[in-house]
C-alpha cells in the first residue's frame, strides 16, 4: 500500500507587509511597493498599494517590473 502524500501546510505564517495604501487612503495587509520617487537633493518617497488596488488600477509592483 502507498504511503499517503504529505501536503505542505499553507503559508500562514510568512510574513506579510502592512501599511499605507495611497491608492484608497486607508490602512491594509499585504501591501506592496509600486514606485520610489527620487528627488535630486533631499529625501525621496515611496508609494505603496495593496491587493485589491493593484487588480483594480491594473498596478505593476516595482519588484516585478
């Protein structure tokens, strides 16, 4: 008789990101980085979004540009 397969537990514990969405205003889980704003002299910024911002705008995370 086979031994059953083992499945790999979800990956509830790998850490997620929360933060600012700057596309609804709001605090949210799983955000990502969608673009750095370098500035010549001074301090940059970044913008954030999450999940549901990135289907609904059509985003592209900067990672994976």
């Amino acid at each position: 008789m086979a031994e059953p397969t083992h499945t790999p537990p979800a990956q509830e514990d790998t850490p997620r990101a929360f933060g600012w969405c700057h596309w609804h205003q709001g605090h949210s889980d799983g955000i990502r980085l969608i673009d750095v704003v370098e500035q010549g002299s001074g301090s940059g910024g970044t913008v954030f979004a999450c999940a549901a911002c990135i289907a609904v705008n059509s985003l592209t995370p900067f990672a994976d540009r």
